[in-house]
C-alpha cells in the first residue's frame, strides 16, 4: 500500500518539513497493519528504526479522519525519562493539528493535568505507576477519560515481559478498559523481543483481539565490536596470541592503559577522550566507583572533567543535566550509567558505548550497543572483561574468566541464532494478586468475595492461580486486617490494608529500599540505604561527601564535599541469567573458534582458559575433583534452574552422599565435600531426580521465603506454593540431570 498517501495531511507535511527522502519498511509495515487490519499490532525493528513514527503516523492518521470523544491513544513508557523524551517529539508532530499530548507522572505539570481532566482528548503518556495510581484516585473519571479510547501503545515492552511490573501493566490495561467501557487495539513496541509469538500473545492477552507482527526486509547490521579483557593487578594475559582480525578499523585500540593503577579503567580513560561515550555499568555501586575512578584520572592527567553519571538513585536535576549533555552533538562529555539509559531516550549523535564486565542479558547487550549507531553510523561497544589475577594456588573454578566467557556467549547467541530472551511464563504472581486485590478494593470501595473474584481473578495475568488460591489469600487478609467484611457481608479495606494503600510506595510492585536523601547545602544529589555514621565518607553522584549530619525522622543526610575514592551502597542484586546463556558458555569453552572482536589479551586470556577446561574433563562430564573430598559441580544452568538444582542436592540427596559445606556460586558452579565418589555422585542424583516429587519438596522446613515486595502480606503457603511452582526450573533442572553421563571419566 502507499503509506505516504493514506497518511493525513498534517504527517504528510510533517514528513516533508523533517526532510524525509523516504518512508522505512518498519513504517511501511506499520502501516498497513493498521490501517488494514483491526489487530493488536506487535512492531519489532532496531533502536533508531522509526518505530515511534511507524506506529503514531497511521494512529495520528486514524484519529484525524474519525476523532475520539476522549483521550485517543493511551502511551504507556516504563520511564518518565522516556515520556518526557518522547513528549518533546509527539508535542512538534501534533503542534499543527492542535492535537494535546498530556504527561502524567510525578514531576509533570499538575496545570496540564488538570486541563485534561476538563476536556479528555488526545494522547495521555503515562507510566505503570502513575496509571495504578489513577485507577484508585481518579477512578470516577475513568469514563470520561477513556471512554471512546482507541489505541494503547506500550513502548520498550520487551523490558516488561519478564517481571510483575509488566503483568501489572496488562493487568491495569484491562482494568481500564473494564472500567471506561473500551475497547482500544494494543500497540507494542520494542528493538529486542525474543520469541515474538508469545510476546505477542501476552501483549493480547485479555483485549479479544488477534495480534499481528508485521514483516519487513531489515537493513543490514554492521556492527564495531571490541572486547579486552584485564587482571585489575599484576602481570596481563600474554598478549602474543594474535586476535583474528581489527573490527574497528577507524581506531585500533590498544591493550594499555595510562598507568598501571587501574589498567580497565585507563583504557577507558584514553579511549573516551575527545568523544562522546556512554559507560555501561551492572549496578548502581559500579557506576558510582567508576565515575569516581574515571574523575581521578581526569584529576591526575591535569585534564577537565569529562564524565556525567545517571542510575536511579541520582536526583533529577543530575540525570536530566546527563541527558541534555547527551542530546548535544558537538559535547565530548562521557556518562556513566546503568540500564536507565538503555532504553530508548534520544541521545543524539553517540560515538561508542562501553560495557564494563558482561550484562546478564542478550537483550540488555542490544539495547546498550544500540544507543549508538544512530544516523547511518555503525552501532559500536567495547566490553572491558576485568579480574583478579588467579593466585596460583586458586582452585579450577576461581581460574575461568566467567565474565569474559559471558560476554562471548550473549554476543554469540545473538550472532548465530539471532536469540534474545523470551518471555518468562507460567509464573505464580501471588505478589501482585495480593497488590490488585487491594488496588480494586480501594478504587471502587465495597465488594461481594465473589464480585472481587470476577474483577480480579480474571485478568489475564492471574491465569495459574486457582480460586482456592484466592480464598486462602482472602481469609488471610481477613485475619490479619487488611481487609473486613461489612455488616451486609461486602469486603473492604481494613485499617492494616489502608495503611498500606495510602502510601504514595504502593503504585509500585517493584520492591524499594528505605532510602535517605543525600543533600549538600542547597543541592539535592540523590538518594542511598544505610547512611554511615556522621563524620564516615558516602559515595553519591560519582564524588566523595563527609556525612556532616543525618536526621533519621525526615531520613535526609547532609554531607560535603571531599576527595577520594570509596565503594557505593544502593541494595542492588545481581540480574538473572537464562539457561541458554549458560549453555552457550560452555560451547565458548569446548569450540575452537576464534572471535575477530576480540583483543589479543583477551584471546590469549580465552585460550588459557579452554586449556583449563579440557585439561579437567569438563567438557566431557559437570563434577570435577578439585582436590581430596573437595568437588565442584558445573551445571550450565540459569539462575531458576540453578536454584532448584541447589535446593535439590541439599534436600533429597545430600544424606545419600554425604555432601557438606555446599557452596553456590550461582549460576556457574556449586563447590561441596562429599564421601562418594563420582559414579555414585550420578547414581543418586539421577535415581531422585527420576521420583515424582512434590516442587514444594525443595523449600526448606519453616523457611521464611520474602521475594517480591508484598509477600509479608501474603499467608506462607501461597509464598511457598509461588516460589516452588512458579520460580524454581524444576523441568529444566530435571532434564539437565538426566543428560548427565552415567560413568564419567573424571580426573582425579
């Protein structure tokens, strides 16, 4: 079809004043599926594709030749980075046809929201929280809000396909739609989905539609890849292996660095200078002591400062001052940065990105490498591998360079098989039924149990939990107070659950730290858990502050500014890591093949590291002998599974085998004494794991299992029944058992 001229007047004109040569296939694609179809439409295509115009054009189109009588398109984004991004760029294509576009989150205009609730029209942006917050505090005006809604897209949604914050979002999707009386067709929107049916199956889920992936010929992918790979102290890799060949042919780097402090991060150092780069970090408390890292060497060269830091729990005006610094073509300003960044915020004309260690996910990989590339350029990273140097005594496993072997593995996996995670199903979310039980009760007041049922056992994504499952959770939120019945037998909050409800926390399913607000003088810098004592050092904002004072009823930490280098602490937790991952890691060990992009001291650090491997047999069997009753066991197994296959071992094999003193070092090996020896080692485990056991079997006799955020809330049974059926891959572990070899030829 012809897009350009099915478009209405005011996009065509849009289109010529950009200086549009032409429309992309995503757009093309886009466009047919919507206007052709009445569909959920699922619009997978690369960062900087034209995703956003591909979807907003034909719904913009749509709306002009048929208006809404209320707000038209409902833009969910799980970012008020990315709403507000977005707000600048759907304000200037909407400016000339008079069309609104109102953000609703916590820092927008309380003037704009109040105007759209006088006249609801147009495009409302809004995350998961602020739309949970609506539906209990503005639940009367739901109607006329949404009352002729026609489009919901959901931008990044493949970053909600495998947490409850997504399955809160599709849940609050059919709540409104249930509550407005609408019907909308569902927009999703992402660069990285994995097993695009099922995401598409869950993007649908509940709204009687069929949703439609449109295809498109891709432009080919070129990508300037680098990974190097250092020991934090001490002699380097030999790097007289010679890497496979120079991917990055406009700039060779080196393998040195400045000095020989911190070789990691002066590679960083020198190869940031005079550009504009993005350092990708895994955690809060990496991105602050590598600011603080990075900074010092600014200090020690006699050169300005030229590193920003953004993560979560910097104030507003420190990430908002990094994202205008990003979006200026001529700054040679750095960032520092954690996943609050990888989405799709517009960061202008970025040269490369830089990943310290590897991410847990293929999909984090491709999300952070495609914040560069923009504007025809080639998308650029560089990984920088890191270890401590292996003492020689160290054992097998403290020998292989896990991140290093990681990094090859995602960057394969996405390589060869074009694999990026799926999305995790079959999960037990007794979380987020206790969370929207209670955000029902208290949007629309009193409630028949079996009214209560219908509203929310039956949103889609409650499908694995039975109503027995929703009896017991409301005879316990009877019993402890959270909710209470009326003299006529209705069900409504109750003191302990309005407390509860009324905090501005509840809005959101993810779980929070108690945190204090870090200030110095007039200047608020962000926020940190567990303050140290007055006159001890903080680490916020990518500097050093001596704690002058802290005023524990209001939670704030006043502090001034000081030299040094110190650790952070935010309570962050590593990420989870899937099984393919693992397996893939074990191929990087057991293949000979060579990987151009990598750096000759990681070439040579990958082909010591294989001779290890092939030199204990792990190619051919798990369990490796490490010394006397010393074993180590390695599974190449995910997070989930490696759960359950430790709890197992504990709990139905270690008395048959005599195993003690077992230590996970999740997920890429566990280390145990034990009495047996390999073949019995095998015997065991397979004739147990070959049992029907019950997977409530592997909790631990009056363990206290807190996960998510409101399991305190919820009766022991549901958390253990959730954590044992709807956590733990126990198929996974089971079938990985039962591949094991029977007699291995272990190395003694």
């Amino acid at each position: 079809m012809d897009a350009f001229n099915r478009y209405a007047p005011f996009i065509r004109e849009y289109i010529y004043s950009s200086g549009w040569q032409s429309l992309r296939g995503v757009q093309n694609a886009a466009a047919d599926a919507i206007f052709n179809t009445d569909a959920n439409v699922l619009l997978t295509a690369s960062t900087a594709s034209g995703k956003t115009e591909a979807a907003f054009f034909p719904i913009l189109t749509l709306l002009d030749e048929d208006p809404s009588a209320s707000v038209g398109i409902l833009y969910i984004a799980p970012l008020k980075a990315l709403i507000n991004d977005q707000f600048q760029r759907l304000d200037d294509l909407c400016a000339m046809e008079d069309i609104t576009v109102t953000r609703w989150h916590g820092d927008a205009p309380q003037s704009a929201k109040r105007k759209l609730l006088r006249n609801p029209s147009g495009i409302l942006q809004i995350t998961p929280e602020s739309l949970e917050s609506m539906l209990i505090n503005k639940h009367m005006e739901v109607p006329s809000l949404f009352g002729d809604l026609r489009f919901i897209v959901i931008d990044e949604v493949h970053s909600l396909l495998r947490c409850d914050r997504g399955l809160q979002t599709f849940a609050l999707i059919e709540r409104l739609c249930r509550v407005a009386g609408c019907s909308p067709r569902r927009i999703g929107l992402s660069a990285t989905i994995g097993n695009p049916e099922l995401a598409a199956a869950m993007l649908g889920a509940g709204s009687n539609r069929i949703t439609v992936i449109p295809r498109f010929e891709r432009c080919k992918e070129i990508w300037r890849l680098s990974m190097a790979h250092f020991y934090n102290h001490g002699p380097q890799a030999d790097a007289a292996t010679p890497a496979a060949g120079n991917p990055l042919p406009l700039e060779a780097p080196t393998d040195t660095a400045p000095d020989n402090a911190d070789p990691g991060m002066g590679y960083i150092f020198e190869h940031t200078r005079g550009r504009k780069c993005l350092v990708f970090t895994n955690s809060r408390e990496e991105c602050e002591l590598v600011c603080q890292n990075l900074r010092m060497y600014c200090r020690e060269k006699h050169e300005p400062e030229r590193f920003l830091i953004h993560h979560g729990n910097l104030s507003a005006s420190y990430r908002e001052s990094a994202e205008f610094d990003m979006k200026d073509d001529d700054s040679l300003m750095s960032v520092c940065a954690t996943a609050t960044l990888e989405l799709g915020i517009d960061i202008g004309r970025l040269e490369r990105a830089f990943q310290i260690d590897a991410p847990f996910t293929v999909s984090g990989f491709l999300q952070r490498m495609g914040r560069t590339g923009r504007r025809g350029n080639p998308s650029e990273m560089w990984f920088v591998m890191r270890e401590e140097y292996p003492e020689s005594r160290a054992m097998l496993p403290e020998r292989i360079p896990w991140y290093l072997i990681q990094g090859i593995a995602l960057v394969q996996l996405y390589i060869e098989e074009r694999w990026v995670e799926p999305p995790r199903t079959g999960r037990m979310p007794f979380s987020l039924l206790y969370h929207q039980t209670m955000s029902t009760l208290a949007a629309h007041g009193e409630m028949s149990p079996r009214e209560l049922a219908s509203r929310v056992l039956t949103l889609s994504p409650f499908g694995n939990i039975s109503q027995e499952d929703f009896r017991t959770l409301l005879r316990h939120l009877l019993e402890t107070g959270h909710i209470q019945r009326t003299e006529t037998g209705g069900l409504i909050l109750g003191i302990n659950g309005e407390r509860i409800v009324n905090d501005y926390k509840f809005y959101a399913v993810f779980q929070e730290n108690v945190e204090y607000h870090v200030r110095s003088g007039s200047e608020q810098l962000g926020t940190v858990v567990k303050p140290p004592p007055v006159g001890n050092k903080i680490a916020i904002a990518g500097r050093v502050w001596v704690v002058d004072e802290i005023d524990h009823q209001k939670q704030e930490i006043y502090c001034t500014l000081v030299n040094g280098i110190i650790p952070a602490y935010f309570g962050d937790v590593a990420g989870d890591i899937h099984t393919r991952i693992l397996e893939r890691m074990y191929r990087v060990l057991r293949e000979e093949k060579v990987y151009p992009y990598l750096r000759p001291q990681a070439a040579a650090r990958l082909a010591t590291a294989r001779k290890e491997f092939m030199a204990a047999g792990m190619d051919s069997h798990p369990l490796v002998n490490i010394g006397g009753s010393m074993w180590a066991l390695f599974p190449w197994l995910g997070t989930y599974a490696s759960i359950a296959l430790e709890r197992f071992l504990k709990i139905k094999c270690a008395a048959r085998l005599g195993i003690r003193g077992l230590q996970s070092h999740r997920p890429y090996f566990m280390q145990f004494s034990m009495k047996a020896s390999a073949q019995e080692f095998f015997s065991v485990v397979k004739e147990e794991v070959a049992k029907d056991f019950d997977p409530l079997d592997l909790v631990y006799p009056n363990e206290n299992l807190v996960f998510d955020k409101y399991d305190e809330h919820l009766p022991q049974e549901l958390i253990r029944k959730g954590f044992a059926c709807g956590i733990l891959e126990i198929g996974e572990m089971r079938r990985r058992i039962l591949s094991w070899p029977g007699i291995p030829q272990v190395s003694e």
